[in-house]
C-alpha cells in the first residue's frame, strides 16, 4: 500500500488518477479558428483515408471536449503567461521530424513538473491519433531517428499508465495500427527490435478500413498483425525476430478479426505475378519451417478463418492459381522438414514420374474441400485453370472412370425413360378432362395406369431431389441462377406436372396447357445430360453461358427500346382505342383514325416483325405524322436490327471463344465433380 504524505495521494494512487484525468498548463487565451485553407487540406473525399504522415498539412487540433485538472494548482499562482520551457505538441514533433534529441532537452522535467504524459491528447493528431513516437518513426533518416530512444525512456521514467510504445491509431481509417506497424512497414529491423525491447505489443491488429480487404477503393490488407504485415512485405529477417524474440515471441497461430493467420494473408497478397509467386511461396514455406521448430504438433495449414476456409481452400476460393499451385503441389526434400509435403516423388525413371499426393482438404468427402469450391462457385476466379493442376486432374478422372460415369449414365437413362413415358401419356390422351377412373381392366388401361404412376412418383422424386440439392447448397440468388439453372429448371417441371395432376383430377380443362409446359421444360432438362460426352457437353454449356451471359442482357436493352417505339407510335397513329378493341390484334378502321393497329401489345408485335426481318413498313402511309412515323421506323431498325442484333452476336462468339479455350476444363467442371461430389 502506497504511503500517504500531508495528505497527498502515493506515487501510485497519483499515477492511475493522472492516467484517468488529463493537466493542462496552457495560457488562457482563444484559440484561432483554422483558415479555410486548413479546412480544404484537412478535407477529402468521403470514405477515402487522411494520410497518416504529410508534409504539406498540419496536424488536426480539432479535439473533442474533455476535462482537464493541474494537479500542482495553488490558489494565488495561476498566471496567463505563457511558460518559455513549455513543450507543446508543435514544439515536440518539430523536433521529431528533424531527429534532434537535443531539442527535447528538458522535456522529461517539465511532463513531471505539471503531470504530463506523452500520450495526453494534446500530443497526438486529434483525427487520427498519431503520437510523437509515430510521428519519429514516419521520418527516419537512413533507417534511424535518435528521438525514438529518448522518447521510450522518457516515457518509462514519467511510469506513463498508457505505454507510449502500445498506443494506436484511433480513426476509423487507421484503427489497431501501433508504432510496431509503422517501424515493419519503414523495413527497419533496428527499430523493430527497438520497440519490441521496450514492450511492443507484436500481437497488436490493425483493422482500421484502411487494413480491411474492399471491393473497390483504396486499402492494403496484410492480416493486421505484425508478423503478418512483415511477411507480406517479404521481410523475413523481422519476421525470424518477432518469433524468436526473448522478450514476446509472436504467435503463428494468432488470427486476425477476420480469422485469418499470416498464411492466410500471403495467399490473400497473392497476385500470380512471377516476382511475387516466388516471394510469397518462400516465405509460405520459411512460415512452415518455423512452425515446426516451435511447435512440431502445430498444424497450421488446418486452421481454418471465420468462412470456414484454411490457407489453400483460400486460394482456391480467390483464384490465386500460382500459391494454389504451390501448395497441392509442395515437396520439401529437408529431412526434418519433409513431412511438410503434399507431394512425394515415390520414382522416377527418365521423363516417368510417380509421385504420392495429399488429398486433404481436396476431396469432395471434406466441407469446404476444394474440389466442391471450383464445381459450385461460377464466381470463382481461374477455376478453369486450377481444375487442370494435378492431383485435381487426375482426382477428378479417377472418380469418373470409378463410379461418377455410371451412376451418371443410370441417371440419365432412368430420366430418358421418364420422359419418353410421360410423352407417350400426354400425345395419347392430351385432352381428356374428367379423370376416366376405374379404368377398364385391358393391357391398354393397364400401360395408361402404370405410366401415370410412374410419372407422378418421378414428379414427386425430383421435387424432393432438387429441393435437397438447393437447401444445401445454400447458394445466393446471383450464384443459384448461374450455377443451379438447371436444377430450378427441373424443380419448376415437376412441380408444373404436379400441378397438372391436381388440376386432372379436379376436372379442369387448363391442366392441358401446365402439362404441356412440363413437357417442353422435360425435354428442354435434357440437355444436362449431353454434359457426360465431351463434344455435345461443352456446346451445352455454351448455350447455357449465352443464355445468362449475353442473352438476358440483350433482351433488358431490347425491351426498352421495344416499349419506347411502340408507345410513341400508338400515340402518333391515332387515338387509343377502347379496351374491348385493345384486346384484339385485328388491325382496325374507324372513320376518325387511321390506326392499323389495335394497341401497344400489337404495335410490339409488329415491330417485333420489323426486328427479325418479317416485318411491313407500310402501315405508316395513312398516319397523321407520316414522315415521322418512318423517321422513328427507321431509327428503330438502326437501333435493334442494326446495332443489338450485331452487338449480341459479337458478345457470343467472345463467350464461345472464351469457352472454347478452356473446353476439356469447362466440361469437367460441368459434370464430373458434380455428380461425384453429390
């Protein structure tokens, strides 16, 4: 218990209240108002970062309220006078920036004399939150600045509560990022060790926006630890300190907020660069080694981040071919370091090689695996590229010629059967609308009875099936139309011949029209299955990738100009006729208009004609507007038969020579894991 003199608070008592509460010995006079031109260099775009260091704005003064007290306040000496040993935070970082420790002289007594710490606010960057040692770090002079020394040991002496060394940014932008980061990311080792000596948190996250991975702006993530931000910049000496270091040794499992260890952020650096495949791979496998000499039963490559996924079901999901090549493809020939392999060369004999491959986290038997990422995510990047990659390659043919073939040609005969059946039921008896139950006891009511039972139970199996396939998969809308367009397809026949079953059965003649539309989406499904013969598969997928890639889009911008043209039209070809008319497509001939056509749905038919070359222009002869009725005809024809038409018939044959690039992978993909990974 610290002792108390004339009843003043102990040396420890004092410190954690000073720790609480701020002094402040500053004149009382206003302060000025910043001029407009601080105002426009303090301000920038919305949602992009103030930059931590620059020299051509100052820092912000712009503190939020906060109660200050002088614990050395005496009634009868307060003064407005300003003191000339005085250190403010102008004084102190000018004298940071120039590394001159001459000029902090006297620094350490005055903190003592009124209170002070050097992580007080107002010391630091009121938007950022940058401190003096920050400050020192952001201008060194050939790796050095002899400011930083004095300022940890002035620091410690002045047993600052908040260790200067450990305080962080505090905007959003820069939030987490501590001195340690900026000495890492000035690739100065000296200063690290530095840092680390005098207590450097080396498990500090910078997770500010700036440190967050973004679809757009700007950003550099590096797995917000120390460690990871040394390996990332391809720091190896720092990266050996900090785990090796005798004052706290950096954990290679630590993770990020996002789950992620430094073998996650390499691969999410990752870029498939020569110069930085060969970077990050060295320091991925230096990474290994080291684990192994910590901690020899410290499996790293198997933690796994917040989305479920380890280091290489990482770089699969992002695409990054080159590290995903180097990992499934991994042999270190060091006898203690061999076990870190996922490739083990068994013999070779001239050009013949036989080597032994890892298959965890690349078989369909795990979650997550690689194998399921690249079948069922169409946003995946490269995948076309690492389905090829051995043991991909030969994983994926072994499973083929083992059972994937044959219980996709099971599958395929069992839904031929199924539709040629339900053909035959429909083309026999399309029309009937009561139920014709009992049925007559002949080998004809007999066949009708049975291929209607057969084809309601396989209504029934491929609802349950797709539905099963759908719920766990647990795709988004966007991957589920891309990917599963087929197995939607399917669930919406079977359950339009469902419903054409209950409306039979109620007598209701529209069960004709559902049942025919199952019909057509039946045989339409049955392209899926060209997919298990390589030349008829890869044209299926063509069509399917025209159709969402090309096609849809075509159809949006069509139908704009479609609506637009027809409704000018209708106006200028006279008045609106009634509703009763406008349900006819019959051209009209009233005596006070000359519109030959009954409404907007006929004039968009009609124009419709115009698009694929069967249409007549001469309906505009008896318009009010004639010659702007053909101005606007022509300009229609320009526009969609000239213009849209040529531009979806480029758009597809870049999709089909995209395709058709990667045909053997695309056809892999688009059937052999699925029916192995199901």
């Amino acid at each position: 218990m610290d002792k108390f003199t004339n009843g003043q608070p102990g040396p420890a008592q004092r410190n954690r209240l000073i720790g609480l509460l701020e002094t402040d010995d500053s004149p009382q006079e206003e302060k000025p108002a910043p001029s407009k031109k601080e105002e426009r260099a303090g301000a920038g775009r919305k949602g992009e970062p103030q930059p931590l260091e620059t020299p051509y704005q100052k820092e912000s003064s712009d503190f939020a309220p906060k109660i200050k007290v002088n614990l050395n306040y005496r009634p009868g000496l307060v003064s407005n006078q300003k003191d000339p040993n005085r250190f403010d935070r102008e004084r102190l970082f000018s004298a940071v920036v120039r590394g001159s420790p001459q000029a902090l002289e006297g620094l350490l007594e005055y903190l003592r004399r009124n209170s002070k710490f050097l992580t007080n606010s107002e010391y630091t960057d009121a938007k950022t939150g940058k401190t003096c040692l920050m400050k020192a770090l952001l201008n060194l002079k050939n790796g050095k600045n002899d400011t930083i020394p004095v300022l940890l040991e002035i620091d410690q002496k002045t047993q600052n509560p908040r260790p200067l060394v450990n305080v962080s940014c505090s905007d959003c932008f820069y939030r987490g990022q501590t001195a340690l980061h900026i000495a890492i990311e000035k690739r100065s080792l000296e200063m690290v060790k530095l840092l680390v000596e005098n207590g450097a948190d080396v498990h500090a996250r910078a997770h500010g926006e700036f440190f967050r991975k973004k679809k757009e702006g700007v950003y550099f993530y590096f797995g917000e630890l120390p460690l990871s931000l040394a390996a990332c910049t391809n720091q190896l000496d720092v990266v050996d300190y900090l785990l090796n270091n005798p004052h706290q040794k950096a954990r290679l499992q630590e993770q990020d907020t996002q789950g992620n260890t430094v073998l996650h952020a390499l691969v999410m650096i990752a870029d498939d660069t020569e110069e930085n495949t060969k970077f990050v791979s060295s320091t991925y496998v230096e990474i290994l080694k080291a684990g192994v000499k910590l901690d020899p039963t410290c499996k790293l490559e198997e933690i796994v981040n917040y989305d479920g996924l380890n280091p290489l079901q990482l770089a699969a999901k992002t695409g990054k071919v080159e590290i995903f090549r180097h990992i499934i493809q991994r042999e270190i020939q060091e006898p203690p370091y061999r076990h870190l392999s996922r490739k083990f060369t068994e013999w070779t004999y001239g050009p013949i090689h036989v080597s032994l491959y890892d298959l965890s986290s690349l078989d369909s038997f795990e979650e997550n695996s690689v194998l399921e990422i690249l079948a069922y995510s169409s946003d995946t990047p490269n995948r076309y590229k690492m389905v090829v990659l051995e043991p991909l390659n030969k994983l994926l043919q072994q499973k083929w010629e083992t059972f994937a073939s044959k219980r996709f040609y099971f599958s395929f005969a069992s839904y031929l059967s199924f539709m040629i059946i339900f053909t035959a039921i429909a083309y026999y008896q399309p029309l009937r609308v009561k139920p014709s139950f009992p049925v007559e006891f002949t080998a004809g009511g007999f066949l009708w009875v049975s291929g209607l039972i057969i084809i309601l139970l396989g209504g029934v199996y491929l609802i349950f099936a797709q539905s099963l396939y759908l719920r766990r998969r647990r795709q988004s809308l966007k991957t589920m139309c891309s990917d599963s367009c087929i197995e939607i397809l399917i669930f919406i026949q079977a359950f339009s011949l469902l419903l054409s079953a209950v409306l039979y059965g109620a007598s209701s003649e529209n069960y004709v029209a559902v049942m025919v539309f199952s019909l057509l989406l039946g045989w339409v499904n049955t392209l899926y299955y060209t997919r298990g013969f390589q030349r008829t598969g890869i044209y299926s997928v063509m069509i399917q990738k025209t159709i969402m890639r090309d096609l849809l889009r075509f159809l949006l911008v069509y139908m704009i100009f479609l609506f637009g043209f027809a409704a000018a039209l209708v106006t200028l070809m006279g008045d609106a006729p009634s509703v009763s008319h406008n349900k006819s497509l019959a051209p009209l001939e009233s005596s006070g208009s000359h519109a030959m056509y009954g409404g907007l749905l006929s004039v968009s038919l009609e124009l419709f004609k115009i698009t694929i070359g069967m249409g007549d222009l001469d309906f505009q002869e008896h318009a009010r507007f004639r010659y702007f009725v053909m101005l606007l005809l022509l300009l229609f024809v320009i526009l969609t038969y000239i213009l849209l038409l040529n531009m979806l018939i480029a758009l597809m044959s870049e999709t089909v020579t995209d395709i058709s690039g990667y045909s053997k992978s695309v056809w892999k993909l688009q059937v052999r894991p699925q029916n192995s990974c199901r």
